[in-house]
C-alpha cells in the first residue's frame, strides 16, 4: 500500500510540473517581441478629471477610514464601572 501511494504521489508531482511548463510556454508565446505596434495615446479633460483620480479624494477617503476605525476601536474605553458596597453595623 505504501508503494502505491508513493507512485501516485510521484505522478502527481510530474504532472504539476507539466502543468506549470504549459503555463510558462503559453505565456512565452503570447509576447510578441518581433512585431513592431504603435501606441496612440488620447488625453480627455473628462476621463481625467474623475474624482478617484483626484488625490484630494483618497486623502478625505483615508481621513474618513481612521475615524470610522478610531471610533469603533474606542467605543470600549467610555464605560466606567462603580461598585458599591454597603457595610452593616455587624461588620464594622
């Protein structure tokens, strides 16, 4: 039983390697570096003034992020517990 079981793991172990061989040919074969291609950019004052863009955003973003994290990590610290204790004449 051991013997069966190394096989199939030795198996497995060529067939990952295939598989990860095929990946790295598929991906090897789909950079063209022979051909030659031009790039054509277009700026549009639309697209590029969108408010993710815009650094302003992710600073009032990550401002907005710390207080909702400052809040719901303080929100333990408020509670105060006061205990009384009422001593009897027996006691004293």
């Amino acid at each position: 039983m051991k013997h069966f079981t190394k096989a199939v793991t030795a198996y497995k172990m060529i067939i990952a390697t295939l598989i990860a061989l095929f990946i790295q040919i598929a991906t090897f074969a789909q950079d063209d570096a022979g051909s030659s291609t031009t790039v054509t950019t277009h700026t549009h004052s639309e697209s590029s003034n969108t408010w993710y863009t815009q650094p302003w955003a992710w600073i009032v973003g990550g401002i907005i992020l710390v207080l909702i994290l400052i809040a719901l990590f303080s929100g333990g610290r408020d509670k105060v517990i006061v205990r009384e204790r009422t001593t009897t004449e027996r006691e004293v």
